[in-house]
C-alpha cells in the first residue's frame, strides 16, 4: 500500500542509554507490572531432535512487563518493574538484571520458586512451569500500591494481559494497580498478549474490559482482533481489496465499543527465507470532537530476527516512548518508531532490548519516508545506501565507545577452517572480549567475517586488521559484512580516504 512521507524526526539522541548518562528526576518515568521468567531455548535444534538427549541450551531472562521496562530504560526514560521475587539466588538474578538495565525493581521478595518456561521445537510448542513461583502465590495485600505507583515525575503504566490469567492473587493485584493509575490519573496502556495455556479470551476480555476505557493503548495482534470482533457481534468487514483498511474498519468499530482511546495492532509476515516484514495500523480517538482517525506507519521494516521473543515487548516500549516523551510526534511516527524498535531488538538474542535511543534515532533517518531495510534484508542487487553525517558521527562515537569499554582487541588470524575460527570467536566473546579485530590474511576472511558478525551479540564489536596496500580495496566489502573499525601496520596509500568512504 501507498505511505505518507514521514516529517523528519525528532531526535530523541539527549535521552542517552544509561551508560552514558545519569537519569534525572524530571525525566518521565514508565512502571510495568508483572512476572519475570527464566526462559530456556535449544540453540541448535530441530524438529527432529528427540528431548532426552544432550543439547546445549540458551538461558535467558524475560517476561513481557520486565522486557518493556529494561527497553524504555535503553532509550533513556526512568523504568520501574514492580514485582514479587523469590528469595534465593534466582530471585537475585533478576534483581541484578534490573539494575544493570537501568531498571528500577520495586515489590517484594518472598520464599517460592521462580517460573520458567522452556521452548520445545519438536512439538512447536512452549512449556511453562510457573504455578508455584512467588508471582502467582504472593499475598495481593502485600504489595502497597498507592507508594509503589507514588512518584513526582510524569508517569506512564505499562501492564498486559498475561498478569490477570496467571493466578487469582496476581489477578487481584493487577486489578489493584490500574485501580490505583486510574485514581491518580497515570496514563496507561495494555498489550492483550492472550496466552491461550492460561486461559480462553473470553475469560481474559472478561478481565480486561472494565478497564477499556480507562486506556491510552491496547494493543492487539490479528488473531486477537478477530477474537475480539466476534465476542463483540461486529462483522467481518471484507470490502475491498487492502487488508490493512479492512482491519482499519474493524478496529475503528472495536475501538466504539469499548471506548479507550486507541488500539493499535501489530502486522507482520514471513517468507520462507526467514525474511520479515513489519508494519503497524492505529485507530485513535481526537481529542474533542469524539471522531477517530485510522493511521498505518509510514513504511514497513524489513528484517532477520536472530530471536522470535521480545520484538512485541520493544514494539510497546517504542510506542510508549513516542507518546510520553514526545506526545507532538505524528501517528505514523509513533507507528514507525515502535516498529523500528521492535525489529532493532530482535537482532540480539535473549528477549531484553539493546538498542539504544541513539541507534534507534539514527535508524529513524537513515529510513526516514521509505522502507527499512536491516542488515540481511537488502533488497537483491540494491546499491548500499549512503550514511548522512549525522549518522556516520553517531556510528563512529558508538564504535568508539565500544572499544574504550571493551578495553582490549583481540586479534584473530584463522589460517584453517573457518567453522573453527568463529567457534574461538565464540569462546573470545564467551570469555567477555567485546572487541575481536579479524585479519584480512585470515584464510576465507569474508566468510569468516560475515559469519562473526551473525553469530556475535551486537557487543561484541567487529574490526578488520593487517590492511596492507593490496587489500585497502576491500574495505567496502569488510564494512558490508560487519567490520565497524580497521587497523594497520602500516599506512597504506589510500587507507584513512577509503575509511572515510
């Protein structure tokens, strides 16, 4: 479908990610709700892969709420995840987590155990273990909302609709949380996220639908839009042609009903290749004149998720950013951001964000009115596009930092098969290097390289050594795959020029 052009957009770069700057109390803050779990996903297992054998397994933190609180702390806003831990070294896990993420944890740490869930791809399926953990069991009366929501900042309420299907006590605590936002007028949003192991949709919009009104988004996915319309006796809307406008009439109808003020849906396919594509629509009600207007994002992203979790979370932590810190933005930038976040996010693993508000503002004008394209998602044959000064300034203070962190390069010279080289990157980056310069004598140096760039967390920044005056050429090509700085024993003729480049 045809997109508006996009203005361009407010840079948000101030907000820095929480190693660079020290938040202050003026600046808004978003409070999320609900459980963390420990997730556990094979790393190199198929379908065929029978679950009493051996695998090796990638462990990591999440849960929905804690996701978006540790995404908006990235972009610079305060974060606040109000919860109930286990005491143990679990519980302290998560607790550690917040406060590297910037995250604020405010609750209560009780005996109990910790919920995990662990993904099975033989039978497609996700398994959860989780009716023991504190979360569920916790006394709702514990947990003392009118201080845990009490701030003197501009707040924002992020929960979802995971929390009231957990138990009958998290039920009662959820429901005492947006009781308390709504008496101290706290702007809220919601993310359905129906889980059908917890329970039906019924049961869960039963839950919900009290608190319609009373929210700034809720955001939906097409399944849960289809779900919805029917409870609520509303038509399949199948005039036209666009996809995109019938589900435009059906949430503006939605959206009469049950009154909040906008509902967002998020869309998204897949080709066989792994390719994905992003967009959004939004329904909002204007101030005043009780009309809505439908809006869909400006373009949509294109992207290889390295991980299938987490993108939802970073999609409502980019809406929830544009609306709070910059409630002037257009709609469809709001869409656009939320989008770019969400596909930035899943070229990580592990279901936190690392995407920072520069690296995010920087995507915003490098694809500001068109379509987005991710590294790995080049359109065939597309000529590279070229970088704005803005953004190779902010691209070459990012790899700088990284290297002053880092505080070390390690070199690699691979002169056998590249399978082992990315392994001892691997194990280099497992060690905690997170600077690996490759040299360009290695044997395969492209592939190697492209391969490291795939495999690495986006921490782990990637150089090209031993450029000598015969390979000053390949430069372009080491950029293509990865290589974010280049070294020299030399000075070959042309080097800082084709750096520069």
């Amino acid at each position: 479908p045809d997109h508006p052009r996009a203005p361009p957009p407010t840079s948000f770069a101030a907000m820095a990610p929480p190693e660079k700057k020290a938040r202050t109390e003026a600046n808004p803050l978003v409070c999320t709700m609900g459980e963390a779990m420990l997730r556990f996903a094979p790393l190199e297992a198929d379908e065929g892969t029978t679950r009493h054998r051996p695998q090796r397994f990638l462990r990591s933190l999440g849960g929905d709420e804690l996701n978006v609180a540790v995404a908006v702390a990235q972009l610079g806003l305060g974060a606040r995840w109000i919860s109930v831990l286990p005491t143990g070294p679990l519980g302290d896990v998560v607790a550690k987590a917040c406060a590297e993420h910037g995250v604020e944890f405010r609750g209560l740490r009780t005996e109990g155990d910790l919920g995990i869930f662990t993904v099975l791809p033989e039978s497609r399926s996700v398994h959860y273990q989780r009716l023991h953990s504190a979360f569920a069991l916790h006394s709702p009366g514990s947990l003392a909302w009118d201080q845990l929501l009490s701030t003197d900042r501009r707040t924002w309420l992020h929960v979802t609709g995971i929390t009231p299907l957990i138990s009958g006590n998290a039920r009662q605590s959820w429901d005492a949380a947006i009781a308390e936002a709504k008496r101290r007028k706290i702007p809220m949003s919601m993310d359905l996220n129906h889980r059908k192991q917890l329970g039906s949709l019924e049961e869960l919009w039963a839950m919900v639908a009290p608190h319609a009104e009373a929210l700034e988004v809720l955001i939906l996915s097409e399944e849960q839009l289809a779900g919805l319309a029917k409870l609520h006796g509303l038509p399949a809307d199948a005039r036209g042609d666009d996809e995109d406008e019938q589900l435009l009439r059906t949430m503006d109808a939605l959206q009469a009903k049950i009154k909040c003020r906008r509902v967002a849906l998020c869309r998204k396919k897949r080709d066989n290749t792994g390719l994905q594509c992003r967009w959004s629509l939004m329904v909002e009600k204007s101030d005043g004149n009780g009309q809505s207007s439908k809006v869909k994002s400006y373009a949509p992203v294109h992207h290889r998720p390295r991980d299938d979790l987490g993108g939802g979370s970073a999609w409502a932590a980019g809406m929830i950013h544009a609306l709070l810190a910059e409630p002037r933005l257009p709609t469809a930038a709001a869409l656009r951001r939320a989008d770019l976040l969400a596909a930035l996010s899943q070229e990580s693993e592990g279901d936190f964000s690392r995407v920072s508000g520069a690296a995010l503002s920087a995507a915003e004008q490098r694809f500001e009115g068109k379509e987005a394209r991710l590294p790995g998602a080049e359109a065939p044959d597309a000529p590279a596009a070229l970088l704005t000064a803005n953004e190779a300034g902010l691209r070459i203070e990012s790899t700088l930092e990284h290297l002053r962190r880092a505080g070390a390069i390690a070199i690699l010279r691979a002169k056998g098969s590249p399978e082992v080289a990315v392994r001892r990157a691997k194990e280099l980056a497992g060690f905690g290097c997170r600077a690996i310069e490759l040299t360009m004598d290695s044997t395969d140096w492209p592939l190697v390289l492209g391969e490291l760039r795939r495999a690495l967390p986006p921490e782990v920044v990637l150089g090209i050594g031993t450029v000598m005056d015969d390979t000053v050429c390949q430069l372009g090509r080491a950029a293509s795959l990865g290589a974010a700085f280049a070294l020299s024993p030399i000075d070959p003729v042309g080097f800082i020029e084709e750096c520069h480049r």
